[in-house]
C-alpha cells in the first residue's frame, strides 16, 4: 500500500512544478504589462516627467497643484455628474427591459438580439454619429421643426447642461443591451415555483416584480450598479472627444480626458499620473462603499 | 499519452514566450545603417505632409515631386529610403517613444515652433550641416530654432509656411454693392461690410470656433500689429505675463469683435460651439460672404468657387499701432534629423534635396504648399491656384509674424482655443479667461518650480 502513495505523492509534486512552469510566462506576462505599468504611473505621478528627458522627483508637488486647480473641480464634478445621473437611467433602463421580456412579451428573443446590436459598435463611430445626429442643423433638429417643436430645436452639444444628458442618453442607448443581458441571467435563476405560488396567491406583474424579482436580483444590481459607477469615470473618453472635446470651456472635460490631455497634448506626463492616481481612488472608494451596501456575500459567484 | 501532452503544453509555453519576445523586437525602423554588410544605406522617413499618391488621380505618383526626389536621391547615393506615413493624432506620441528608445526615423516632419522645440531631445542640431547661404532664403527661421532665439540651435529645415486669411465670395460680395477684389485695411470696413451684407440678405460670416481656432486665428491677427516679428517671443513661457495689458488688449479686440457677431447674427447661430464644417456650404452657394482660415484652405476653396474666390488679410483693428500691417505668416513645418540617427550626414542631405527651390515650386504647384522661402518666381508655373499666389504674394511682403500660440506654451495654446470662444458667449470674463491662460503658460520643464 505504501507505493501507491509515494507514486501519488510524487505525481502531485510533478503536477505543481509543471503547473508552475505552464502558468509562468502568463505570471511574466501580467508583470511586465500590467502590474509594473500600474505601479510606474504611482511612482511618476510624483515626478515632472515630460515623457522624454530624466525623471526629476517633486514630491506630491503635482497632487498639491491639481487641489489648487478650479478646472480639475470642475471636471470632477462632470464626473460626478455623469455618475449622479448616468448610473440610474444605465442600471433602470435595462432592468425594466429585461423584466419586460422576461416576463414572455410577444418576440422576446428578437428584441433581445437588437438590443444587443449597438454593443457591437464602435463607441467612437457612435459619438460622431450622434453629433451630426444632434448638431443644430442636423436631422433630429428638422425633425423637431417639421413636427412643430421648434422650441426643441437646440443646440444640443452647445453647452454642458445640454450635451451632458445626451452623452447619458447616447450611453444608454449603445450599452443597455449587454446590461439587459446580465439581468436576464440573473432572472433566469430565479425559482419558478416562487413565481407560480405568487400567482397563486393573486401577485399582479407589479408585485411580482418588487416583491420577487427585485429583491432575488439584488446581487445582480448591485454588480450592474458598480459597473455604472466605474463606466461613469472610465467608459466616457470616446463619446467626449468625438462629440464635445470637452467642451464648450471644460462644460464635459471628464478625468480621462483630461488625463490624455495632459499626457498627450501638454506632455505632462507626471502630472497625467497624479491624476490617473486620484481617479483610482475616486473609483476605489466609491467601490467600496457600494460594495459595502452589499450584505451577500456570495453575489460576486 | 501523459507524455504527449506535457511536451505539447512545453511547446504552447515556448510559443507563447517567443510570441512575448517577438513583440518585444523587431521594430520596422531598426536597422538605419545596414551598410555594414554591403547592403544599401537605409534612411527612415517619417511622413507628415508629403503626398506620395496623388488623392485626385491626375498626376501619376511616379511624376509627384517627393517620390521623383526620392527615386533621383536613391540612385545618386546608393541608399534606400523608407518613407512611413504618420497621421498627427500619432506623430508626436510615437516621435516621443521612438526618441526615449532611440529607436525610430532619422528624418521626421514635424510642426514648427513649440512642437518642435518640446521634442528637442531627440532632435540633431543642424547649424553646421548648413552655410549661411543656404539658410538665408527661409524668412522668420527663428521658429525652428532652440528657444526661438536667433543664436539658438537650428532643429528643423523649413518645408511650408502659411498665412491667415480672410476669404471671401466674390459673387455675395458684389450682390451686397462691395468690390469683388475688396481689401479690408480696419475692422471698421469689415464691420461696414458686414452691415452691407446682412442688409442684402446674406450671412456675413461662416465661422467654426468649437475648437478655438477661428478665435485664435484673430488673436494672433491682432498680436501681430500689437507685438511685431520681435516682440511676439514676449509670450515665451516664464517671459512676461500674460494677464499684462498688451495680450489683455489684443484678446479684447476680438472678443468685443466677436461679441457684435454674436449680437448682430453676423455668422451662424453655433457658431461659438460648432466643429462641423457643413457650415461652409452656405459660402459655397452664396449664402454667407466669407470665412475664416489659412494658406491651407486655398486648394478647397479654389475647387468649389473657382475664381469667385477672394482672399485679403485680417484687418488691423487699430492702424495707429505700430505693426498695424503685419500680419500672422509662418513657417507651418519643418524636417528634423534625429540624433540617434545612423546617417545624419546622408539624412540632411536628403533634407536640403526636398527644400530645394526647384522641390518648393513643384511642391506649390503639385500640393498647393506655399514655399518656405520668400520671392521665389512662381510665374512659369502652369494651373496656380490664385488665391495661394496671393496668400504667396502677402507672405513675401516680409511683414510677417509667428502666430501666438506658437510661441506660448502647447498647454496656453490649448488652453486660450477653450478660453477665447468662452470669453465671447460671457460665460466668463476675459480678465478670468486670460488668467487661466497664463496659469498654464509654464514650460514644462519647469513646472514644478514655477508652480
């Protein structure tokens, strides 16, 4: 008996070593591009570094300097906008979409297929698209004059309290399919005996849906409402350079725009780092205290 | 069984770490000597304006000027040359990662002035490949020297300039009883116009200025008179302050000017927020008189309006000032050699072949780029756009100065295209405008001790 175990033994340390070696060049592979460029951008945002010549070390000189800043509290009150008002209408909208057709409406699985259409296309194509969709001559503006509201004829991208909820709307549009998608998932996992006892018991739609289908998909909102919040400081760089570039003034400049700005146009790469870093921990507090709402523990499954 | 799947997984590990290493190597411009094993000299050219394909189909690109110079350059010196075309978006991001590896082109078109000078530490100083002779046709060579400075290093060979311009319909023009070959000398005749040509039922003006340009284009316009051809490196970053009343002054003329073109409905109604060029449409059909613009817009308006294009300089707001008739006329680009070049030798020589004064007018006449070069004898050339002989004819007058936002910082110059338009729909005033401008308006070098 003795040698089958030492056999076993052995296989399992070969397993482990061949393991190791498999998994190495993927291990290397995270390193050199993800973990070290992550804790590069933690080091230069403590420096001047222009991008090209040494690196010279300034303390939190560019953290100082950003706080004093009245165009970084404007863009990160844009960012908070689009949070504020974004995450709501991108977590509601595919909610009640997906409760409508999971609730078996005629055609159901074709309206699931279009829904998903404009998460195939590009973001940035969207964003041109739309601003000629919405300039002041564009068709939507014809389309309000010829139907008699012309007071609705605006220009749409001409300022901050106009182009701001467009963005949102435009969001909506191109991403709601994937986050109907999760919703139906999480649905579907729903215990149909649960539905078919609240008929029983006389459950409208309505109160099937608050009593049953909200609280049993709370994991999932919640998951979908983080992926909001994140989106609302990390997905918004294509739609603002192609529609707005920020503007006019810093009416829509969002903290990744900014950052490209910075990096790419001014060559401030250090200072483009320090905002990088405060962005991520914007996002990592706001994380957590959502998650923190989070009583289940096991949502994440 | 076991075996055979173990040395499959080895070799999935070693493919994997050799695909690692490939993308790691391997960069299309690496080897720019390659005459070490008797193989031809290769020069790698970065593209940033040349034409190598004619887009209209009309000229054949064996008989392009840039393609023939580098066929004729090939033969002569037994080398080949790699030209690699780079979009602007990604010129500068990818000179810069190519500089910090040192490995990248050894000739490089890039923007004159701060873009240039920004890129410095890669760039080879060209004073000694070139005697004073062969320099002393570019006018206003400061903008691709070290700092601006006359006694700065030489970083780039000019290749174009342009002007700012006013065009105009000839035919809205006359329909309002103005002269089909009108120049503006004031503002107060442009505004005249503009009264004539709103009375008449035309647009005065088809402006684009959601990106700040059209704005900094005036502000460079009245800088230009304020400051001269020396004065404007005043605005150098860390020189004086921009809040100070000559910049305050040139900002309030065209931001009072541009406010009577919103009051007045002088241009169209977005025109403060717009980035779609569709607005010019209306210059084309004679709804609007003019727009606008630059040297660069000439061969587009040539093609639409023929002849019934007119182009003038912007007018001087104040004719007592003491450049009141210079103008914003600059070298637009320059060719830089690298100074991890292989070949700088053989690379400016192919610099001094493609700003030949022969390169230069079969360039204008092929692309409608205006030569870097003052006075040059355009008269035998066949087919000239006529609006870029008068864009010509103004920058040869030698009353030229570098537009501002060459001069200030790249982070001010971006800054005053958000500001100015901003200052004209009073969302904010333009002492509060011009602050923000001068709060970016740091080298970047020095930022954290200025700051």
């Amino acid at each position: 008996m003795a040698q089958p175990t030492a056999s076993r033994g052995r296989y399992y340390r070969m397993r482990r070593r061949w393991g190791k070696i498999f998994v190495a060049p993927a291990v290397v592979f995270l390193l050199a591009l993800m973990l070290i460029p992550i804790v590069s951008v933690f080091v230069l945002s403590l420096t001047s570094w222009d991008g090209m010549s040494t690196i010279n070390f300034i303390g939190f000189d560019n953290f100082q300097h950003i706080f004093h800043d009245k165009t970084f509290w404007q863009v990160i009150k844009n960012n908070f906008i689009f949070m504020f008002i974004g995450t709501p209408v991108w977590t509601i909208t595919p909610l009640v979409v997906a409760a409508l057709l999971y609730s078996g409406i005629k055609g159901a699985g074709f309206f699931r297929s279009i829904f998903l259409f404009p998460t195939v296309l590009a973001t940035s194509v969207l964003g041109i698209v739309f601003k000629s969709f919405f300039g002041l001559n564009g068709p939507i503006n014809a389309m309000l004059k010829a139907v008699g509201l012309d007071f609705l004829a605006i220009n749409w991208l001409g300022s901050g309290s106009t182009s701001i909820p467009l963005i949102i709307m435009i969001m909506n549009w191109a991403g709601f399919g994937s986050a109907t998608l999760i919703f139906l998932a999480g649905m579907s996992s729903i215990d149909e005996s649960i539905y078919e006892s609240a008929l029983l018991d006389g459950a409208g739609w309505w109160t099937r849906f608050f009593k049953i289908t909200l609280p049993m998909i709370f994991n999932v909102t919640m998951f979908v409402i983080i992926l909001n919040v994140i989106a609302s400081f990390t997905s918004l760089f294509n739609y603002v350079f192609t529609m707005t570039n920020g503007g006019p003034g810093y009416d829509t400049t969002v903290m990744e725009y900014m950052i490209y700005l910075k990096a790419f146009r001014s060559n401030q790469f250090g200072y483009a780092c320090a905002l990088s870093v405060i962005l991520f921990v914007v996002i990592m507090i706001i994380s957590a205290v959502l998650q923190s709402f989070n009583k289940r523990k096991d949502w994440m499954d | 069984m076991l075996k055979a799947k173990r040395i499959f997984a080895l070799a999935a590990a070693l493919m994997m770490c050799g695909t690692m290493a490939a993308c790691g190597g391997g960069a299309n411009t690496k080897d720019t000597s390659g005459s070490s094993n008797g193989a031809k000299t290769k020069l790698v050219f970065w593209n940033g304006s040349y034409k190598t394909v004619d887009d209209n189909g009309v000229i054949p690109s064996e008989d392009l000027i840039f393609n023939k110079t580098i066929k004729a350059f090939e033969e002569a010196n037994n080398c080949e040359i790699e030209v690699v075309d780079q979009t602007a978006d990604n010129l500068y991001t990818l000179f810069r990662s190519a500089g910090v590896a040192a490995n990248g082109p050894d000739i490089a078109f890039l923007w004159a002035g701060g873009y240039t000078n920004d890129y410095r530490d890669f760039i080879e100083p060209l004073d000694s490949y070139f005697t004073e002779d062969e320099l002393s046709g570019f006018a206003s060579l400061d903008i691709c020297r070290a700092d601006f400075k006359p006694d700065g290093a030489l970083l780039g060979v000019p290749t174009d300039v342009t002007t700012i311009n006013i065009f105009y319909n000839k035919d809205a023009f006359e329909q309002a009883g103005l002269p089909r070959d009108a120049q503006f000398k004031t503002i107060d005749e442009l505004k005249d116009a503009c009264r004539k040509l709103t009375d008449a039922g035309i647009t005065p003006f088809a402006i684009i200025d959601g990106n700040g340009y059209a704005s900094a284009w005036n502000v460079g316009a009245t800088c230009a008179t304020i400051y001269g051809p020396e004065g404007i490196f005043e605005l150098l970053p860390g020189k004086s302050d921009l809040t100070g009343p000559k910049f305050t002054e040139a900002v309030t003329r065209w931001v009072n000017f541009g406010k009577e073109i919103s009051e007045n409905n002088w241009a169209n109604e977005d025109w403060l927020t717009t980035t779609a060029d569709d607005v010019f449409m209306q210059l084309y059909t004679g709804q609007t008189a003019m727009r606008f613009g630059g040297s660069w817009d000439c061969g587009n308006l040539y093609n639409e309006l023929g002849d019934n294009v007119g182009t003038m300089a912007l007018p001087s707001y104040d004719i007592s000032d003491e450049y009141s008739d210079y103008i914003v006329g600059q070298i637009a680009n320059n060719l830089v050699v690298t100074n991890y070049s292989k070949n700088k030798d053989l690379a400016v020589e192919f610099v001094k072949a493609c700003t030949s004064e022969e390169f230069f007018l079969k360039r204008y006449e092929q692309e409608g780029q205006l030569p870097s070069t003052v006075n040059m004898d355009i008269s035998s050339l066949e087919n000239l756009n006529p609006v870029l002989a008068d864009c010509y004819r103004l920058f040869s007058e030698n009353k030229n100065v570098i537009g501002y936002d060459s001069i200030t910082s790249a982070d001010a110059g971006a800054e005053s295209y958000r500001q100015f338009p901003q200052m004209i729909s009073g969302a904010i005033s333009i002492e509060e405008g011009i602050k923000q401008i001068q709060e970016k308006n740091v080298a970047v070098s020095t930022a954290d001790t200025n700051e």
